[in-house]
C-alpha cells in the first residue's frame, strides 16, 4: 500500500503527520510513505529526522499586505498543483492525507482531481484556510472539536481528536532529570511557545528569571530558533541554578515528565498534548492566529476547569505572578491536571487511520 502525507510548516502540523505515519506502518509495515512538504520549512528537516522520505514543493502562504511574495502567489500554486499531480502520477498512492499548512492544497487538489481517496485532519477548534476550501472534494475529514459542522460538510465529519506521538506520554521523572540535568528536589516549570518559539513567552520568561531562581524552581525553557542566542546569554548566569535555555526540545516526553507546571501556547497540538499528559497549564494563547483560534482551543479547557488563561497583552505583567502561585500549590496543580486528563483522546490516531483504512475499502 502506498500513501503521501502532505502539510507542515510548524510542529503543530508535522507532529501529528508523522503519528499518523507511525499508525499507518505499525498496521501495514511494507506500506509506502511519502511525505510532501514546503521546500525551507521545518518538516524538510524533523520528518527525515523521523525516518520518512519528504518531497518538498516551491509554496508559500499569503501575506496580509502587499508584497512581492504575493504577486508571486498563483505562479505558485499552479507550478506547486503541477508537480504535485506529477509526484502523484509517479507514486501512485492509494490514498493522501493533508494535514493542514501551505503544501496540502496543492497535493489533494491532485490528488482529489484525479479521483484518488483523500482524508483532512484538520486540529483547530476554528477550521483552517485550506481545508475549508477543500472540505467538498475529499472523502473524510477528521476533526478535534465539536461543533465544526460550521466549516464542513456534517456527512464528511468524525470526530476523532487530535494525532499525538505515542511516545510524549512514556516517559519517566527520574530519566528527564538525568537527561535534562534537573535536581529532583525542586519544582520544575516548562515553557514551550511552540516549535518555532514565542515572543510574548520569551521576554517574559527572561524578565522572570530572577523570581524564579529566588523561588527556588528550576526551568526548560524552549526558546525557538531565532531568540536563542539572546536567551541563552540571559540564562547562562543562572546555569547553576538549574534555569535552561533550550533552542528546540526533541524529548517531549521526558520535558512533560519533568514538569510540574507548563506555560504554553494554545495551538492544537499542545492542547492535545496537556491533555494526554495531564499537566496543569497556563495558556496564552497567540493573538497572531486566523479568527483567534488558539484563545478558542483555550476556551475549551478553561470552561471546564481544565487549564489557566492570561491573555497575550497582559503575559508582561500577570504570566509569572499566576505561574509562581500554581507552582506553590499542589493541589490546584492536581486539580488541573485531574480535569484535562480527562478530556484527552489517546485513540485518536488510531481513529483517524481506521476512517483512511475505510475509505480505502470503499
């Protein structure tokens, strides 16, 4: 059996294409896999780095404002829906699945035009851009919220939550802190502002370090590529202390276990995370997201008593003051926990890959 994956951009889409792959070659190792991504984004490094072969193609997204980029924009798309339908003529997959982000237009337009079964795994509580448009020509789409009815059509929904690695929830507190050189003795906080970083997160966490080693609490702090450098002198004076500046963290699994309290973005992927590793949470969610969707994936914990929410315009002067009451505070931490363990979907890779199997069969 054959099958191209196709999206990216951040790990919020690459993650969950890659669980999908695993499901996909734990049930069929013989199939074939093939990865299609946007050439110079990050899932032409972290899927090979997963083991899968990856194609990458010349697309980009709009700006929001007049650039040369755009005026480039349906040069494209057409030369990107080209090689698409030759990458498929080539391979020949049984079926696509798309995953959101620049590189999945292209490839289940091909691939939908050329009649061949196609899923979406859309993750967000507000429906991306190009899923939406592609909502009528693919088979089944995959959803992690209710109510996405709105954006899809109801015949072609399954809820099914979101793909999330089957490792983040395996690993143990004794081997993070060897691994991360953690002392088992304090509390320890993880900040994670996605896979590319966040601006908001970072000067915060920077701003806060003194408080932080005053308490006595030490941190994982993944800073993202390009504010790296910058938080790495900030941290180093604190190295001591425990106080981490890390530019990318692989081992998710040993950071969630590490941590007592996260601070985080509210994309569907860290969601979905928390969920399963039961971590209490302080969200902030981006403000820089299509229709404000990270506040809304925050909205569903928060409602039920599953997580905390500072907006980003207040992070400067509240993020750390509620942070530093959690992590005094166990039983709140327990509580948190305790809640959004319990909206986690830990089947939900295997549900997707069951409605793909489906349609193959039809």
């Amino acid at each position: 059996m054959k099958f191209i994956i196709s999206g990216g951009g951040t790990g919020g889409h690459i993650f969950p294409a890659v669980a999908i792959a695993n499901e996909i070659r734990r049930r069929e190792p013989t199939a074939e896999i093939l990865f299609v991504g946007a050439s110079g984004r990050m899932e032409m490094t972290r899927v090979p780095e997963a083991g899968y072969e990856i194609v990458g193609l010349d697309i980009t997204g709009l700006q929001r404002r007049l650039t040369p980029q755009n005026l480039l924009f349906p040069v494209r798309v057409f030369r990107s829906v080209r090689k698409a339908g030759k990458l498929i003529e080539q391979f020949r997959p049984d079926a696509v699945v798309g995953v959101g982000g620049y590189a999945s237009a292209p490839v289940l337009l091909a691939a939908t035009s050329r009649g061949i079964p196609s899923l979406i795994q859309e993750q967000n509580s507000y429906a991306g851009l190009v899923n939406k448009l592609l909502a009528r020509r693919v088979s089944r789409i995959c959803v992690a919220y209710d109510g996405m009815e709105k954006f899809f059509p109801v015949d072609k929904l399954v809820l099914t939550g979101n793909p999330v690695r089957a490792e983040i929830t395996s690993g143990s507190r004794a081997e993070a802190q060897a691994f991360f050189n953690l002392d088992p003795g304090k509390k320890t906080l993880l900040v994670v502002g996605g896979s590319l970083g966040a601006r908001t997160l970072n000067l915060a966490t920077a701003a806060a370090l003194p408080r932080l080693r005053e308490a006595d609490v030490q941190l994982l702090w993944q800073t993202g590529k390009l504010y790296y450098p910058e938080a790495q002198q900030q941290a180093a004076p604190y190295a001591a202390d425990h106080l981490h500046a890390l530019e990318f963290i692989k081992r998710m699994d040993l950071a969630y276990a590490a941590a007592d309290v996260v601070i985080s973005r509210a994309g569907a992927l860290s969601v979905s995370e928390l969920s399963l590793t039961g971590k209490a949470a302080v969200l902030v969610p981006s403000p820089n997201v299509a229709e404000d969707h990270q506040t809304k994936n925050a909205l569903s914990l928060v409602s039920k008593g599953a997580a905390v929410l500072i907006t980003d315009e207040h992070a400067a002067e509240r993020l750390y003051d509620e942070t530093l009451r959690l992590l005094a505070d166990p039983a709140r931490q327990q509580q948190l926990g305790q809640r959004v363990h319990e909206l986690g979907r830990p089947e939900a890779t295997k549900a997707i890959v069951d409605e793909l199997f489906s349609i193959l069969k039809k």
